[in-house]
C-alpha cells in the first residue's frame, strides 16, 4: 500500500482552461457595415435626384422655349405690335415674365423685371444657345418670327428645393428612405449571426446553434457549422483527455496494488487446487473467486500497459470448452444454463489467454444480465476468412445509452460495476485485427459478436 499512497501523492494536479468572457454587443461591425451603406444609399439617391432634377429642368426649358415660339409665331400671324401691353398679356397668360428685345438694343418687359435681370435678357439673347443664368435667376430667348429681335422669358428659381421640384424631393426622400431601411435590414442580417456566433464560440456553451445558423448556406452557414464541429470535436478530445487521466490513475493503483494481490490469490488458488480432490465443489468455488481476483489485477494491468497479443496457433474450442466447464459451479448457483454451439474444432492464430479472459468478461455481464437465473447461449461460425463468436442473454438488453456508450471505460449499469470488462475485451479483440458488435435481440436479451479473422501464423 505504500508505493499505492506514494502514486498517489506524486499524481499532478489537473490542469483548467480559463476561457475568455463571452463576447457580447457586436454594435462596432454593425455600425462599420450601416454607416458605408447608408453613405452609398445617400450618395446614390443624390445622384439620382440631381438627374432627375436635370432631366425635368431640361424639359422645363424645352417647353419655355415652344411657349416663345408659339408666341413669336402668334405676333407674325396677327402682326402686332411689340408693345409692353402685349408682353404684359403673354406673361398673364404663360405665368413668366415675358419681354422682347430687337437688334437695336431697344427692349420692351412685362411688369416684374428688375434692372439686372433686364440686363440678363440682353446677355441671352447674345448667347449661341439663347440662355444667360445669374444668381437664382436665368433667361431664355428664342428669334422672334417677325423682324430682327427676340423674345425672353424670365425664370426665377427661389431655392435649391424649389429648383428641384416637389417631384425629385420626393423621389430623393423616397430612396433615401428605402435605401436606409434595406441597409439597416442587411447589416442586421449579416451582424446579428456572427454576434450569435461570437456569444457561444469563446466557452463552447452550446448544445447545438440554432439551425437558422446552421441551414444557411452562405458563407456566415460555413462558418456555424464549422464552429459545432469543432465542439463536437472538442468535446470528443476532452472525453479522450478524461479517459486517458483515469486509466493513467488506474495503472497507477493497479501497479501499486499488483504485487500485494497477486501473491495471496497465487496462493488461495494453489490451496484450492490441493482441495479439489477431497473437497470438489468447495475448491472449485474458492479457486474460480481466486481467479476472478487475478483476473481483475491482470485486466487493470492490461489497461495500464497495453501489449501486443502473444498468437499461438490453436484450437478455439478446446480452451472455450473447458472455460466453461470451469464456470459451471457458478452457473448452477445463479441458476443459468449455458448452451454451447460450436463445432468440434477451430484452428485459430491466437492469444489464448487474452481471449479467454475477453470471453469471460462477456459470460460475466451476461451473468449480470440475469440475476433471476435464464439461459447463456454461446455459438461459434467460422465463416469465409473469419470466425465469429457470439455470447448471447435472455436478460433485459441494453438500454439506448449503454448501445451508444459501448465499450466506453468506467461507463457500466450494473451495480458496482467498474466499467472496464467489455473495454477489455473491445482491446483484446481489436489487437487480433478484430472487430466486436453489440445488439439488442427483438424477443429479449442481448448479443455481443466478436469478429476474428484467421489470420496465418507468422513464419
């Protein structure tokens, strides 16, 4: 016991992660994605109300420039006199000051002319295009259709917003207003996601994300399930962590307790031996608790030190047959029959004992299985390149935890169970290139089948 205690003073203490504080808020992207958007919305809706503004005033002028025409053509039609009467009718009627200038200079306004816009028709009527704008005032003149001259029309345009017209105000309003909307609603999109991510991500603290995470399939879709992958990986590497530190402890416990077990069992079993001519069921029940406790030291030994399989070639049945004449004073005390179904020999390359042990370990929960007695069937096929044995219960079967739990160390429903006889036998197996299979049968009881191939001896 003392190299016991001295393992466990010399065990390191376990490590903890310290993760760092779950990331809340996420308002510095939002804003990094809303504020460029809303700067390309207002942008784009300036643009497009600026043109629409353009395109309107253009159509304004057109039309000032048909209502001069049709003026001027009304003046040659009826020849009548340029006078500031008749300017004063065509601006009541037009709703613009209208004016006529001739190649003399000379200028006749209707009323609301000042001087610098009276000046300003003068420039127009000089320019090529017939147009001369000054302030918040601009002038257009067109040929008149009867003499030398010109006829102008007065504009004045009050503001900016007046300039553009209700019509463009709106349309501006209009886009600004969606645009500010469709940027909010993208940049929530794409920001509350990943602040959902960045919440759970730090700790893992999730079960599973939210499958409107999940199901996306952009790249933020991607990025969750790469994200619950990786917990699931984690959570896989963190159980390998536990179980690798528990079976570290347990070949601690098992190499400090060995030599102090080993030595009276060895000698318990040696008694009983001496016993079994004069006392036979006697001895056979001390020598089979005698190698059950050789059996569990050399089972946590084997946990502890893994090794290589030592194959002879051999028969299979031979050694399963006396392995169960040698549990029969058991089997008659929990009242369980065992039925054998094997043919009268396998050669196999195998670890005798090793597989034996397994074996027992199998007959052993299966015992556990009926604790009201029942029947223990174990079959052996030999199949094309492989053997298979079953060890079939008439128990209860295994739960659906225990099915997806199978073989997992130190996991076990039976009471006081340590969880480490199919972990065993799943280890023995494998180590012969095998594979073991665990199922519920459909009238009651389970089966565990053991898969070996007949692999030839080394030469």
């Amino acid at each position: 016991m003392a190299k016991l205690s001295h393992a466990m003073k010399k065990r390191p203490p376990q490590s903890t992660l310290k993760l760092p504080a779950t990331v809340k808020g996420g308002g510095g992207l939002f804003l990094g994605l809303l504020v460029p958007l809303l700067f390309l919305v207002l942008v784009t809706a300036l643009i497009g109300s600026l043109w629409t503004a353009y395109l309107e005033r253009r159509d304004q002028l057109e039309r000032f420039r048909e209502t001069l025409r049709g003026n001027a053509a009304l003046v040659a039609s009826l020849n009548l006199p340029i006078s500031e009467r008749l300017m004063e009718n065509f601006s009541l009627a037009v709703g613009q000051p209208i004016g006529a200038v001739d190649a003399a200079g000379s200028s006749v306004f209707s009323p609301g002319w000042d001087g610098p816009e009276r000046e300003l028709a003068l420039l127009a009527c000089a320019d090529e295009a017939g147009l001369a704008r000054q302030g918040a005032s601009e002038v257009l003149a067109i040929p008149r259709g009867q003499g030398p001259g010109f006829l102008v029309i007065l504009n004045r345009r009050e503001s900016w917003s007046a300039w553009m017209g209700w019509q463009t105000g709106l349309l501006f309003g209009s886009l600004l207003l969606l645009g500010g909307l469709f940027a909010f609603g993208l940049a929530r999109r794409l920001v509350n996601p990943l602040v959902a991510l960045a919440e759970r991500a730090p700790g893992m603290d999730f079960e599973s994300l939210p499958a409107s995470l999940t199901e996306r399939g952009d790249e933020l879709g991607t990025l969750a399930r790469a994200l619950q992958q990786a917990r699931a990986e984690m959570l896989t590497e963190r159980d390998k962590r536990k179980q690798s530190e528990r079976l570290a402890m347990l070949g601690q416990i098992a190499t400090g307790l060995a030599h102090e077990i080993k030595n009276p069992a060895a000698a318990i079993l040696v008694r009983a031996q001496q016993l079994e001519e004069s006392h036979g069921a006697e001895a056979n029940s001390i020598r089979y608790e005698a190698e059950e406790i050789l059996s569990l030291v050399n089972q946590w030994m084997f946990i502890a030190r893994p090794e290589s399989p030592r194959r002879r070639t051999g028969d299979l049945i031979a050694p399963l047959r006396e392995l169960s004449a040698r549990l029969e004073p058991v089997l008659g005390f929990r009242q369980v029959s065992l039925e054998l179904d094997v043919p009268t020999s396998i050669e196999l390359h195998f670890d005798q004992q090793r597989l034996m042990q397994a074996l027992r370990n199998l007959i052993d929960n299966g015992l556990a299985a009926m604790p009201g007695g029942g029947k223990l069937r174990i079959s052996v096929v030999q199949g094309e390149g492989r053997v298979e044995v079953r060890v079939a219960d008439g128990g209860q079967g295994f739960s659906e935890e225990a099915l997806s739990r199978f073989a997992e160390p130190f996991y076990s429903e039976k009471e006081g169970g340590m969880g480490l006889g199919l972990t065993l036998a799943q280890g023995v197996v494998e180590a012969h290139g095998g594979q073991i299979g665990v199922e519920n049968l459909k009238l009651g009881g389970a089966v565990v089948t053991i898969f070996l191939p007949q692999m030839k001896a080394e030469p």
